[in-house]
C-alpha cells in the first residue's frame, strides 16, 4: 500500500538545458563510431558530416541559453556557424557563398542540380545567377570545384 503523504516525483519538461545534454551525447556517440572507423572512406566521411551539423546545433544552442535556439535542422546550424566564422574571419561572405555552392554544383553534377529541388523559386533564379557568374553559363568552369578526384 502507498503511502498517501508520499508525493511521486514528476520529470519537468525537458528545457534547453536537457536537449543541449542530448545533443551532446548524441554527437559524442557518433565521434566514437567514426573513431572505430577510420580512415572508412565515404562512411566516416558521412559521419563527420552529421557529427559537424551537430556540433554546430550544440554551439547555437550554447550560444541561446536560457533560451532555446530558433528550430533550425542541424545543416542550418551549420551553415550559420560556417557563415558567422568567415564574416568574423573578415572574409567577403558573398564570394565564400559563391564558391560552397560552386563547389555544391560540382559534387551533384551541376549548376541545374543544385536547385533542382525548387527550380521555379525567385531564390533558385537567383542560385542560379550566382552559379552562372562563377562556373561559367554552361558549367564550363566547374572542374576547378571539385573537390574530389
């Protein structure tokens, strides 16, 4: 029989600081499996990829304590975090933007891929102007982006 006076105990609602623990776990869980991996080729490279967006998910979340950080996925995170660190690095972020997506097109198999998801978009219009300017109206210069052999 229970005690009535015995109050049972509740778990709060996780806040910002209980998903900035999961977070972390989950991140160093995945160091641990590209860890055992190694080299691993195209699947550690997969992981770090996750582990990256993760550690920048963390990283805004540090930065928005007691807040919780606006949802953003983990690659938005990323991009931020890669953004915010050219711009403070004094570097033009425009011409940083132009080469990622130059690079982008170049992974995918060109500038049309890259905003193949929403092409009729006034962001893909514009995507693709970018794109135009720095790899040339045909893809002509995307060679120089690779970044694989």
């Amino acid at each position: 029989m229970q005690d009535p006076t015995s109050h049972t105990a509740t778990t709060p609602p996780p806040g910002p600081e209980a998903t900035l623990a999961e977070s972390a776990k989950a991140a160093a869980a995945d160091l641990t499996d590209l860890a055992t991996r190694l080299p691993g080729g195209i699947p550690s490279a997969r992981i770090a990829d996750r582990l990256s967006e993760e550690l920048a998910e963390i990283g805004q979340m540090l930065r928005s304590l007691p807040h919780r950080p606006a949802t953003m996925s983990g690659h938005d995170f990323q991009m931020l975090a890669a953004l915010r660190t050219a711009h403070t690095g004094g570097e033009d972020v425009a011409e940083t933007i132009a080469r990622a997506l130059a690079r982008l097109a170049a992974e995918v198999g060109g500038s049309g891929k890259v905003i193949a998801n929403r092409p009729d978009s006034w962001e893909a219009a514009l995507v693709a102007d970018l794109l135009s300017g720095t790899v040339g109206p045909d893809d002509e210069n995307l060679g120089a982006y690779r970044t694989t052999s």
